[in-house]
C-alpha cells in the first residue's frame, strides 16, 4: 500500500423493500363478521411491520359469499396491481379466505407465482416461496375438503341449537295463508284465511287432489304464486303442514335423530282434530305401502269418482 493512499468506507447498499398486500375475506356483513375483518386487517399489519424489509402497501377487504358469481372485487383489485407490479408479497389469514372453492385458490396461485408474488397463509404457515408445488396443491386439496366437511358440521349444529332453544328463523316461516306482524311473528292473512279451510273440507269430503285444484281454479282462487294454474304438490304439501293447526316441527325427516316441537307457535286455521283425520286420510288413499320388501304400489289407486 502506497504511503499517500486512503481507505474509504463504502456503506452497503441497503435492500429495496418489499411490497405487501394485505387480503381479508368475510362472508357476511354482520357485527360479528365485521368484527373478525377488523381482527385480521389489525392482526396481519402488525406481521408484516415485524417483516424485515417489508412495507405494507395496501389492505384488500371483502365480504363475499360462497355463491357463484358474489362480489370480489378487492379480491380482483389485489390481482391487478400485482400484474403491475404493485404489489410482490400477499398475506392472508388462511386458506379458505382465499378463494371460494380449490379450482380458484389453485388458480389464483397460479397467476401469482407467473408474476413471482409470494403467498404467506398466515393461519397454515404456509409460504409459495419455501413449497414446492405439487405439496402446495396437496395441502391445498386437503384443506379445502376438511374446511367444508367443517363448514357442513357448523351449519348443522347451528341448526340444531336454534332449533333447540326456539330462535330459529324456520319457526315463523311464512306459508300460504299467513304473513309476518311489524315483529315478524306470524298472523294469519284474513284475505286467504278461508281457502285453506275450502282445501282441507273439500279433501275430506272425497275430493282428489286433482278434484280440488279443478274447483279452486273453477273459483278463480289464485295460487301462493299469484297463478291461476296450480300445482298438485302445493296442495299436497299443504294437507301435509302441522303449521296450520299453530304447531311447528323442525328437523322431522326421517333422517333427524332428533325433532323439536313448538306448541301454539302460531295462530290455527285448522283444528287438530282435523288434520289428524286429513293425515290418515292421506295415507288410506296413499298408492305406496310399507312392506318388509320396501315401498310397493297398491294395486288400486284412489279415486273421487268412486266416493
């Protein structure tokens, strides 16, 4: 080393920051969802403040159902300023935040990594840069089928529990014949009040189903739909409702282990005296059978032609 010469220091180029993208998802926009929203914009901001190198660029929030074709347009705005490089880092709680179904998630991914964006699946602590691809979809795939088979166990349960302790929705579900007070508890319509009585007596006076639909139309009574035309089931499902006697029955099909009944849950238009000789009525008529070989058809149908 020469005697005039000098030692410079040089500073070492710091490392550009990386850009982050926040994506969160709700489904509903109820206090409580919204609630979880604020939850996860809070919660994932201070992870990426503890990000080396990272600076949080934008927040992306939605609250999109699960049905086809429900807005996802923060979700569509977070993939177009990656396409312009806006955005190099996504962070999301979970997997199931991400995407609707697997076919989407895989999809998004998959225009992602073409752009070089990480992923981080906070919840999962899964990381696109650190997994191969194939695992990716495998865990993906996974995941996505025992988020459902959950989601499916939840609503259940949730139906039950309502059911249980009398606050389901299903209790005061309106039918023909009836509409909601201004505290959506069920009153009977008094200017439809008389036809389902007509329905009931004129059954029980021998009339086939086919025999009352020709007389209500014969009086220009309008179907629940406001048609003139209508339809053997409605009549049928009608014979079939305990509502009209004020009790209600949730979770009654025959594969129910358990049934939860609510007396006088609403006003009755139809004696249960009545509808329980309707209901054997029904099945004297009936053209199935129960037999230790399964359903069989009788051999004879009913007939009003022969009353």
């Amino acid at each position: 080393m020469q005697e005039n010469s000098k030692i410079h220091f040089i500073p070492p180029i710091p490392k550009r920051e990386k850009r982050v993208g926040i994506y969160c998802c709700v489904s509903t926009n109820s206090a409580e969802q919204l609630q979880s929203l604020t939850a996860q914009v809070s919660h994932l901001t201070r992870l990426t403040a503890a990000m080396p190198q990272c600076v949080l660029a934008d927040v992306y929030m939605d609250i999109a159902t699960s049905k086809t074709g429900a807005s996802r347009k923060e979700f569509n705005r977070l993939l177009e300023d990656c396409n312009l490089r806006k955005i190099e880092i996504v962070i999301t709680k979970n997997i199931s935040r991400f995407g609707r179904d697997t076919v989407e998630i895989l999809d998004a991914l998959n225009q992602l990594k073409a752009l070089g964006v990480r992923v981080i699946f906070e919840q999962e602590e899964l990381d696109t840069a650190n997994t191969d691809s194939d695992l990716m979809i495998s865990i993906i795939e996974s995941l996505a089928q025992a988020e459902n088979e959950s989601r499916s166990e939840n609503i259940k349960w949730g139906i039950k529990q309502r059911a249980a302790s009398g606050t389901s929705k299903l209790y005061d579900r309106k039918c023909y014949d009836y509409k909601h007070d201004k505290y959506g508890k069920l009153v009977i319509d008094e200017q439809k009040a008389e036809n389902v009585k007509l329905i009931f007596d004129l059954y029980l006076c021998g009339q086939s189903v086919i025999g009352i639909i020709k007389e209500l139309e014969k009086r220009r009574i309008l179907s629940p739909t406001r048609k003139e035309k209508w339809c053997k089931r409605t009549i049928d499902v009608m014979l079939s409702n305990e509502k009209y006697t004020g009790d209600v029955r949730l979770l009654k099909s025959g594969k129910s282990e358990v049934q939860y009944l609510s007396s006088d849950n609403n006003p009755a238009i139809i004696a249960k005296e009545v509808f329980e000789v309707v209901r054997i009525e029904k099945a004297r008529r009936s053209n199935v059978i129960k037999s230790e070989c399964g359903n069989q058809r009788k051999s004879n149908k009913f007939s009003s032609k022969k009353i």
